[in-house]
C-alpha cells in the first residue's frame, strides 16, 4: 500500500475518534501498515473497530486484523471460483498428479511449487506444471 492509501485508512479512522492527522502521523501507521494491501487494510480496520476490547484504534490492531481479513478474501475468492467453474463459466482448477486433489487444496504440491518458484524461470515452471497437473475435462 502506498502513502496515499495509508493515509486513507488513517482518515476512516479518525471518522469516529476525531484524531488528529498530519504527515508524521500518516509516516507512522505507514511504517507499520504499510507492507499491506489497501483492501487487506480496510477489511482489518473494519475488523478492528467491530472488537469491543479495541478502545484506541492503532496500527497494531489492524495488523492482529490482517490474517482474518486475508482469510475472508480468501475465502471469498474461493467461493468466487467454485462458483464459476459449476456454472461452467470459469477456467476448471488444476488437479495435482500424485495425490489427486485440487491443486490449491493440495498443502504439499503447494508447499513445494512455492518453496521452488521464485528459483524456476518460466518455461521451468511450465514444465513443472505440465508434469504434475493435470485439468479435468467438462463433459
């Protein structure tokens, strides 16, 4: 996330507890919220503000907000694919070779595929993909 989305964040936050913002204050959510996507943020903020043992709102909360709202847009994302694959509308999921499963919910294909990738170029990991997936034809 970039300056400008940080500030954001900041701004939505200070709808409600009237903080004051300025540059050093943006500078410091930045430093520690920063490493985030904005989406993650804003869905960590409205986290945050929905836990009852949240008073002050501060960057380390939504940081402790992030895994969760992470695993919503994952979920989400995942509901979106299924959804479009039955319709038929969607490109079908990859089925690893070795254990038959969807390729993401394969934990040791994807393990090893992450752990590999950023060493393999792209034809490599093309040839990899071509060895160990395979996609089920519709009927």
């Amino acid at each position: 996330m970039n300056k400008t989305d940080t500030e954001r964040i900041v701004r939505k936050v200070a709808v409600l507890d009237n903080r004051r913002i300025d540059d050093v204050v943006i500078d410091g959510w930045h430093e520690v919220i920063g490493h985030l996507s904005y989406q993650v943020a804003e869905i960590a903020l409205r986290k945050a503000r929905q836990d009852a043992a949240v008073d002050w709102l501060e960057p380390r909360h939504i940081i402790a907000k992030s895994h969760d709202a992470i695993r919503e847009l994952n979920d989400e994302a995942r509901r979106l694919a299924r959804e479009a694959e039955e319709s038929g509308t969607g490109d079908p999921e990859p089925i690893c070779r070795a254990h038959n499963k969807r390729i993401t919910s394969c934990i040791e294909c994807c393990v090893r595929l992450s752990t590999v990738a950023g060493n393999l170029s792209v034809d490599a990991r093309h040839a990899w993909a071509v060895a160990n997936l395979y996609v089920e034809e519709p009927f």
